[in-house]
C-alpha cells in the first residue's frame, strides 16, 4: 500500500489524474507550494528592569549545532537544523520541515553589560539573557513628607 496525497474534494476522475501527473512531471509540486526560502527561527525579545531576554524557539535543532556570540552591540545566533539520516535515503511523500543554517542577529542597548550575557537551552529553546549595567537599572528614589 502506498502513501498518498490526501485530497479534501474527493477523488479525481482518471482523466484529471492524467493531467495531474503529466503537470507534476512537468513542474513537480512546487507551482503549489509558496517560494522556499531560508529558515528563520520564530524570536521573542523582552525587557524587565534587571535584563533584556532573547527567547528562540529551536525544535529539532541540536544544542551543539548553535552558536551565540556578542561584539560591538550586537547579539549573533547562527545554527544549522540538520536533516536526520532517517529521512535522507526515503522517498518523501510530503514534507512541511524545514531544514538549513539560520542567523538572527539583534543590536544590544548600550546599558547591556556584555561581560554578563548569558545563554541555556532547554526542549529546543534558546534562552539569552543580557543584563543590564547597575548604574542603567532604575532605581526607586524614595519621597519624604
């Protein structure tokens, strides 16, 4: 029994499944499919009062395949989402998953200090957490009667 595209309408007549075929093997599936482009991991960046916090949703991509950097002002993460070799010698009937090298780079406030960055990786997110300089943090001042 073979995989087959499900198809919401009903099945074709054999006529239609002709002109299918003779199209596909013409253009293949892709006159469907949006142009491909990179892959561009989803970012979520936030501030409190301590940090600014870079959240990076990675699924499927090795921590050993990520890199974060820092210099002058700016925040780098470059990684790859590797193909696994279960997939590589199949024949694929459908695939939604992307696959490629990324890069994110994000300019860091100057009241960031650099020497504090730090990242961690937990069930394929990335977090980067950039504190802020003691003398950038607010301070509460207090009011007297």
């Amino acid at each position: 029994m073979a995989l087959t595209l499900w198809r919401p309408f009903g099945s074709i007549s054999p006529f239609e499944r002709e002109v299918d075929r003779l199209f596909n093997s013409f253009f293949g599936d892709r006159w469907l499919d949006a142009p491909r482009t990179a892959w561009v991991p989803p970012m979520e960046v936030t501030e409190t009062d301590d940090e600014f916090r870079v959240r990076m949703e990675l699924p499927g991509v090795d921590e050993k395949d990520v890199e974060v950097t820092y210099q002058d002002g700016l925040l780098s993460i470059r990684g790859e989402k590797k193909e696994h070799s279960e997939t590589k010698d199949k024949m694929c009937y459908c695939s939604e998953i992307a696959y490629g090298s990324f890069e994110r780079t994000v300019s860091v406030p100057s009241n960031v200090d650099g020497e504090k960055i730090s990242a961690k990786y937990k069930n394929g997110v990335l977090t980067v957490s950039l504190p802020k300089r003691e003398e950038a943090k607010p301070k509460k001042v207090e009011i007297k009667s």
